[in-house]
C-alpha cells in the first residue's frame, strides 16, 4: 500500500492526537496501580523500545559523540521534570482539571513560538487555538468537576 506524503502527515498527526490524548486517562488508571516513578519508567520503557525499533527499520544511525551528553542532559531534564510532575500532579488532579492543562498547550506554544522565534500567528490561527480551547472546556466542564488545588502548579 502506498500511502502520499500528505496522507502520511496526517495518519501521523492522528496517532499523536490520540496517544496524546488518552496520555492523562491512561496515567490516571496505571496510577491506581503503580506509584509515579513506576509508571514514568514503564512510559519511557514502552517509547524506548518502540524508537528503537524504528531506528533499526529505518537506518538511523547513532547520535556523535559531541551530542551524547545533551541527549543524557535532555533526556534526565525530560525524566526528572516532566514525567515525575506529570504523574504525581495526576495523583491529585480529577480528569477534567488536567485535561483543560493539557488543553493550553497549543495556547503556550503559539504565544512562545511567537515571543522567542518571531512566529507571525495569523487571526485564523489564535481564532483556532481559541475554539479549540473552549471546545475542551465545554466537553470536559459539561458534567466534569474543575478542581484548584496544589497539583496545578
């Protein structure tokens, strides 16, 4: 099956769009059963081994020595600051609160994409991000509880 570039793109935005979203769900049940660093370990497990079978099929050679450090560096950044917050804040967050977090990503990005890279976002673009935005809010708020408590921050 030979599938166009275009098509390919958007297969590949579909799967992201959908780990991305069932990520916190997914957290919140695997939560009921591990503790967080169990639970960031077993993630990092799953995501090593799947790029590292794709790095076989597809040839990808192995990183120069020079930029063996900012891969350790990143990647206990990434560990240490992302996965061990992300799952201890879910321990105390309901699944409504941290899906409208998770919402404001496309928010943050696009304001830090213009502040730091000089990214001109067009009307139609904010116009997006917004009803984005409030299309999350509506969905997760319609029988959901917001909670404010310290696992926002």
């Amino acid at each position: 099956m030979n599938i166009s570039r275009s098509n390919q793109a958007r297969l590949y935005a579909f799967g992201t769009i959908v780990l991305w979203a069932s990520a916190f769900v997914l957290t919140k049940v695997a939560l009921g059963f591990f503790t967080a660093p169990a639970v960031s370990v077993l993630r990092y497990l799953f995501a090593s081994f799947f790029l590292l079978a794709v790095a076989g099929i597809k040839k990808i050679g192995l990183p120069l020595k020079k930029d063996i450090p900012k891969f350790f560096l990143s990647g206990a950044m990434g560990f240490t600051f992302y996965m061990i917050t992300f799952n201890e804040a879910s321990k105390l967050l309901t699944a409504t609160t941290g899906s409208i977090i998770i919402a404001t990503t496309p928010i943050i990005t696009a304001i830090l994409a213009s502040l730091l890279f000089k990214e001109k976002i067009t009307r139609i673009g904010w116009l997006a991000v917004i009803i984005e935005f409030c299309g999350i809010l509506i969905l997760t708020l319609w029988d959901g509880v917001l909670s404010v408590n310290r696992g926002i921050f």
